[in-house]
C-alpha cells in the first residue's frame, strides 16, 4: 500500500510518529512519510494511524 500526507492538513501532533516510526518522521513542524511502499504488520499498524488521525491529513492506497 502507499501512504502520502496532506500536508496543508498536518498539524504536526506526532500521534503517526509515535505509533509508527517505521512509516513517519517529523520534518521541523510537519511530519513526512519515509518511505512510499508499506506492507504486513507495519501496514496494520499504519492503517490504524491513519484512522485516529486527527487532522485526518493521512491518505490510505492499496
């Protein structure tokens, strides 16, 4: 699946960074995906961020 930000949505809450540091990491104020490709249990886990969001500014492509 990949995984983009909306970055004019991000409040920088670092909720994502917490939960999924394999996925996300904050970039001064804003938090940016490191890597475009994510499967298995990172995935779960990503998905699960995404959800509680609340900015919702985390977009889900399978």
């Amino acid at each position: 699946m990949r995984v983009t930000i909306d970055e004019d949505s991000c409040i920088g809450c670092g909720l994502c960074v917490e939960e999924c540091p394999e996925v996300f990491e904050m970039d001064d104020d804003k938090v940016r995906v490191k890597t475009g490709g994510v499967a298995g249990d990172v995935a779960d886990s990503c998905k699960g961020v995404a959800e509680n969001c609340p900015a919702e500014a985390i977009q889900i492509e399978n």
